[in-house]
C-alpha cells in the first residue's frame, strides 16, 4: 500500500515531532486506517533518512579548495600538476 506524502508526513508527526501526541504504532496504524508493518516502515525511513551522516573524509582542506577554484577560474582546462603546486 503506498501513502501519499501527506499521510506519511502525519505518521511521523504522530509518533516523532517533539509538538505531536507521540502515539504508538497501533494507534497510528488504527488511526491512520493502514497496518502497523507500514507505520513502522515509514517511521523507520524516515529516521534513517534524518541520520546525521558525516560522509566521507575531506582529502583537501578549505586552503586548498580556494586555490583549486581560482585556478579554474584563471585556466580553462588546468592540470592535476599545476593543482598540486
């Protein structure tokens, strides 16, 4: 069964946001008029999807990253040896 946006919005709201009822699933799924496999799903995803996720390591610093964009502004095809310098 797929929801609208707005309806998984409101299951979220019902069970997360710090100014909803915080209800539980069972409620929200009797509520809601779905199953409570599909109100964990999406409380589920939209838990994942709000995970802070730091991603991958920088390799260059903010220095670095200033002097390799003036150099593309400057050159209009410049090289990873002239970026290196």
């Amino acid at each position: 069964m797929s929801l609208p946006l707005h309806k998984r919005y409101e299951i979220v709201f019902l069970s997360k946001h710090p100014k909803g009822p915080k209800m539980g699933k069972d409620a929200i799924a009797k509520y809601m008029g779905c199953s409570k496999n599909i109100v964990t799903n999406w409380v589920h995803k939209w838990r994942k999807s709000n995970t802070k996720d730091p991603g991958r390591w920088r390799s260059t610093t903010a220095k670095q990253d200033k002097k390799i964009v003036k150099l593309a502004e400057k050159e209009n095809d410049p090289t990873s040896f002239n970026i290196q310098q």
